[in-house]
C-alpha cells in the first residue's frame, strides 16, 4: 500500500471537513469514497483509522466511522493547542525574518491578505488565510512543528464558521492578522507569539459563541 496514496486520501478527507462538505455525523462509507477517490479498500481503510486517531472521525457500533462533534471542552482544548503550537511558530517566524527572501515573502502574503480577506467569496477569505499560516511554517523553518501544527490543527467547519462570523469579526481578524504579520517583519519574536497566542483566544471564543447560538436556534456546525 502506497503511503503517499493512503496521506493524499487524508488530507482530501480533511479539507472536506475543514470546509464543511462532510459535515459532523455525517457516515464515511467505504464502498463510496473508494469510488470517489479511485483507489481499493484498503487505502481508504487506513486512511480512516488515521483520521480517528486524529480526532476528525469517530466509530460508532454498527454504523460505522462518521465525522467526530465537538463539544465546549473538545474546542476549547483544541485551540489551547493551537495556541502554544503556532504562537511558537510566529515566534520562530519572527527569528528568521531576515534570512533569504523571508521578508519579502511576508510582505506580499500581508498584501493578499488586506486586498482579499474581506472577500464576500467565504472560499477565497479562508484560502487567503490558510496561505498566511503556510508562509509562516515556511519562514519558521520547523518541519516537525509545522507537521504537529496541521495534523492537530481543529477540524471545525471553516465555511460554516466564516458565513456565522459576520463581517465585524473577519475586519478584526484581519486587523489581528497585520499585527502579527508586523511584529514578524520587526523581528519581534516574543511579541508575535503573544499576538498569534490572542489572536487564537479571540478566534475560539468566537467560536464557542457562535455554537451557543447554533444550538439555541436548533442548528449545529459541529
């Protein structure tokens, strides 16, 4: 079995959960995504005994493997995670700003950023950012960080969570994004870390408050 196959089917599945198009409960049957993916059994069968030991996926007696939920606890440990992982991660950034074309690098992510996140295209704004985060584990030159980073980074729903969030949140994410991106190209490495750090208490507090209107309501994103 192909290792490469068995991560490229894993990092499909994740991206389809991170966008919300398998969304929390919904069953992976096995027959349908080998059919999807072109591939056997196998590899799709290794792929979601993977995920489940990551948390996307969760097995339940004679159901099969479905997308995990997330309660309070689940997203607030997540996040805290987030935290220590990438509030490194900028700090790292920060250190190495000066090497190669780092900076050059950043300052042309931070003017995709304030030309694109805004977009009333959800799809374009969460690339956008996921490209900043790319940049970053670029620049910070960890590659076992920036493996532990994406494998734990949450799987909520991002689409679901940027149409809840409203316009007022994504300015002052974006304004969260500039001030981390400026202590980055300042070299300030103790200062990006407490900003990303913030920025991420921000973004889970958005989130849980977003839950408990969706609960309120009667809908659900996780």
């Amino acid at each position: 079995m192909s290792s490469t196959l068995v991560e490229n089917i894993i990092q499909a599945i994740r991206d389809e959960i991170r966008n919300g198009y398998l969304v929390a409960g919904q069953r992976l049957v096995v027959a349908e995504l080998s059919k999807k993916y072109d591939v056997s059994f196998g590899p799709v069968r290794e792929a979601i005994r993977r995920l489940a030991g990551e948390g996307y996926l969760e097995f339940v007696p004679h159901k099969g493997a479905s997308v995990k939920g997330f309660g309070e606890k689940e997203v607030r440990e997540y996040f805290a995670l987030r935290e220590a992982l990438e509030g490194y991660v900028a700090k790292l950034a920060a250190e190495n700003i000066h090497r190669s074309d780092y900076r050059e690098q950043m300052l042309a992510m931070q003017k995709v950023l304030n030309e694109q996140m805004l977009s009333s295209v959800i799809e374009t704004s969460i690339e956008v950012r996921q490209q900043f985060h790319d940049v970053m584990y670029v620049i910070a030159g960890n590659d076992l960080v920036k493996e532990a980073a994406q494998r734990y980074t949450f799987p909520l729903q991002r689409s679901a969570f940027s149409r809840q969030a409203g316009k007022e949140r994504i300015k002052a994410s974006l304004h969260e994004h500039n001030e981390i991106i400026d202590a980055i190209l300042a070299g300030n490495g103790v200062q990006a870390e407490r900003l990303m750090r913030s920025h991420l208490r921000n973004r889970a507090q958005a989130y849980l408050e977003m839950m408990d209107e969706l609960q309120q309501s009667g809908d659900n994103v996780a």
